[in-house]
C-alpha cells in the first residue's frame, strides 16, 4: 500500500520506518525541514534500539521517503496521523493544535476512499470531530482512530509484533461515495496495513471512536496508578521498615494483580504516562465526570512528590547541607533504552539538587545532549567514571544496566563518600553494604554490611546463658 505518515517525531518515525519495512511504500511528513533532512539521510532524530537499522534498510529498498511538503501526501491510501498531543500552557488539557493543523494541511490532498488514521493519544470525542470535518470537506475521505501501544525502548518491536490491534471505526450507516459501508471500507484498509501482525495471530479489536480513544489513555492510567500505588507503599514501608521490593513480590505472584509495574521508585515520567493523566482527567471535567477520575490527581501528586523524597535522602546523607558537595546523577533518561528527557524524574532530581547548591555531575549513555540543550546549568560527564570521581554521595535515578551492573568495591575507589542512593531499587543492597556503602533504598530497609551481622550473632552467643 501506499501511506503517508503525519508527523516524524518519535511516534511517526518508528511507525513510517517499520511500515516501509514491512512492504508499504512509505511518506513521512513534518514541518521541522532539520528532522526532515536528517531522516531522508538516514539519521534518526531519536535514540530508539533497532530503530537505525530499520530506518536505513527502508531508506535503501526504496519504500521510504520524507517530505516537509504535505502535498508529498497525495496518492496515498492511508494517512496515519502521529503529531503530539502536549499539554496546553498553563493547563492540563491536551493541545490539539497539531492535529487538527495536520489534518488541515491533508483536505486538499485527500482522494474518495482515502482513510485518515489517527494514532495520536487524543480526547475522547476527537475523532468524531475530525470526522465531520473531513466530511464537511467534500473529498470523501473517512477516519478511523488507530492507538499506538509503544513503549519506548521497544518501540520497533512493539510495531512490527504488536500485542494488539485496535480499529475504531466509523459509526454504522455511514457510507463511501461509491455506496460501500465505511465501516467495511476502512477495515479493509487497515487490515492491509496490518496483515503482516494479523497473519501472525495479534489480538485484533473492532470498535467504535469513543471505544478506541479511550483505550490508550484508560491503558495509560492503570498503569500509572499501579505505579502510584506501589510507591504509596514504599512510603508506608519506610514509616514501618518494612521492604516494599519483598511486598511487590509477594503480591504480585496474584495473578489478579502481577508483578510488573510494582517497581517503586522515584516514579514515572516521559512524554506519554504524566501529561496524559492530566489530560485524560481534564476531559471528564469538561464531561462533567470529573468525579470518576479524581483519583488520577491524586496518583499524579504521589508520583511527583517521589522526586523530592530522593532530593531529601541526598541532604540527609550528607549531612543537612549540599553546598559544595559533590552529587554524582547517574541516569537523566526518564527511562532506560531512551535518550527522552520528557518530564524526566532524574533530571529533575538533579535539577533540584543544583538548586540547593549541590556541585551535580550527571551522566547518562544517551541523554546527555537533550539535557544539555534543556538544563546547562548542570555539569556533565560523559562517562560514569568521570562522574564519579570524588563524589560526595551517588544517586542512580535511571536503571541502565551499565549502572546496575556496578562494582561497589571500585567504585568505591573512585568517591570520597560511600553514600549511595538506589532511586530505582535497581542495586542488590547487601553487596554494596558489604562494601562499606551507606546504602539507601526506596522503601526498603537499612543493610548492615554481613560481617557485622555476624560478629553481633557471635557475641550475642557468647553471652547467651549456659
């Protein structure tokens, strides 16, 4: 088939390239000529693993091509729509700015039968308005609303092997100009695009626009409270030395709860999960159902304040006071396999701690940049070693594997202080204790080094009564 792709950000370039590779002859379109210019060349805007690999194999068999000319779109069958949905200034709602723009810019390319497919996580009720405004334009197009389900780190996995497919689809009784349902119209249509997963088995669900809309965002909004809750724990778990890490296990082996997502932490973050809660509780508002999503507030207020807990575990190591001291941020990421910063739990981390007066040396594998260009009061290092070098106290806030995989023992040659500050529960914390750290955890106990557990048991044997 031949697609066009609106919108070349993170979404739009995972989907156009793996579209490209799995046969479709492929248009990605977008407004930013520098994004643009590097995709046609081959260089992807984002660090995505695999991304690269299917970006230039598409490039090279032909299939894709990028245009910041919406007139590129012209012939296509179907047009997936795949700009942003920020937050509005000053709100929670979602901007839709750049939806309804993108659509705009396609009318006049738009040819009876076209199918305009929105990918973007948008309101509930936004694809009925993009539906009448299509219909309105006389060029017998339809829409269908198509979420995405991407997790970055994985998102070229996600697209070629989906764990589900979501049409919604036009409302019954609707027609295309020849006369055929639209319903049955636009379902051919994307079951071509898809075929590839369809054959292989992914779970596929037909449904209507609401239906489809609300799917990706009530998604969203589980597992943000799930994320919540657990930290909500690991609050508990510190006022009453209990190990949130045993607890999540323990409840997660009920298969009606599961372990994933029971990780706590300094919480979630990026351009999906946070502004989507937000937006997704500003709608029932405006639906007069605000009271159904109240608690998403509340989810929300949790997964910010973790941030600042990590902040006070850092000046209460240190002594009550961070000026001056060295604070070496390992991670600025908001998760790993991402160079994302979005609403970054671990550069705000270390933002605030540069507020305090803390001299912050961050380092991430491919963050760095972004960080830059966003907060260049920082100080940087490229690399872990030279980040850690004379630290004060360490804090991991993003759980790439090169820090979890540490040595406590040469690190420890590295720092003036043995004060680490685990933000991810990603370190084993009796191996660092035996290496004579001070270990901090989200919600898990303090760990005494073993040599001293076992000297206290032999003492408390000697002085046991006969």
């Amino acid at each position: 088939m031949r697609i066009s792709v609106i919108g070349c950000g993170y979404l739009g370039a995972v989907h156009a390239a793996c579209m490209a590779h799995l046969g479709h002859e492929v248009v990605g379109i977008d407004v930013d000529h520098d994004k643009v210019r590097a995709l046609a060349a081959g260089v992807s805007p984002i660090f995505e693993p695999n991304l690269d690999t299917i970006l230039s194999s598409a490039r090279e068999s032909g299939r894709l091509t990028f245009s910041d000319d919406p007139a590129a779109a012209a012939g296509a069958q179907v047009h997936f729509v795949t700009v942003g949905t920020p937050q509005r200034k000053g709100e929670n709602a979602a901007d839709m700015t750049y939806v309804h723009a993108a659509v705009d810019a396609l009318l006049p390319h738009l040819r009876p039968g076209d199918l305009v497919a929105g990918k973007s996580t948008v309101p509930v009720g936004t694809a009925a308005l993009l539906a009448e405004k299509v219909a309105a334009s006389g060029t017998g197009a339809l829409v269908a609303w198509n979420p995405e389900f991407l997790r970055e780190g994985f998102a070229v996995e996600d697209t070629l092997t989906p764990d589900r497919i979501v049409y919604g689809l036009p409302p019954a009784g609707a027609t295309t100009v020849d006369g055929v349902p639209a319903q049955d119209h636009a379902r051919r249509l994307l079951d071509e695009v898809y075929v590839s997963a369809l054959e292989g088995g992914t779970p596929l669900v037909v449904t209507d626009y609401p239906t489809a809309e609300l799917v990706k965002v009530s998604a969203n909004a589980f597992l943000a409270t799930k994320i919540s809750f657990i930290n909500a724990m690991a609050e508990i778990a510190d006022a009453t030395g209990a190990d949130v890490t045993a607890l999540a296990d323990a409840i997660g082996h009920d298969t009606r709860i599961g372990r994933r997502f029971l990780n706590a932490g300094i919480g979630f973050g990026g351009g999906c999960l946070p502004k989507d809660i937000r937006a997704f509780a500003a709608r029932a508002e405006e639906l007069g159902k605000g009271e159904s999503l109240a608690f998403l507030r509340e989810v929300d207020a949790i997964n910010l304040r973790r941030r600042q807990h990590v902040v006070d575990m850092v000046v209460d190591e240190l002594g009550g006071d961070v000026v001056g001291r060295k604070v070496a941020i390992l991670g600025l990421s908001f998760k790993p396999e991402s160079d994302d910063i979005r609403d970054s739990p671990a550069l705000d981390v270390a933002v605030r701690l540069k507020g305090l007066g803390a001299d912050v040396v961050a380092t991430d594998p491919h963050a760095i940049l972004n960080s830059i260009r966003q907060h260049p009061q920082l100080g940087f290092a490229t690399n872990t070693v030279d980040a850690l070098f004379g630290a004060d106290a360490i804090v991991l806030v993003t759980e790439w594997a090169e820090y979890r995989d540490l040595d406590p023992e040469r690190v420890g040659e590295l720092v003036r202080a043995k004060v680490v500050i685990d933000g991810r529960n990603a370190l084993d914390p009796q191996r660092w204790a035996d290496a004579g750290w001070t270990y901090r955890g989200m919600g898990r106990p303090g760990v005494a080094p073993r040599a001293a557990r076992d000297e206290g048991a032999t003492t408390q044997e000697a002085m046991a009564p006969a």
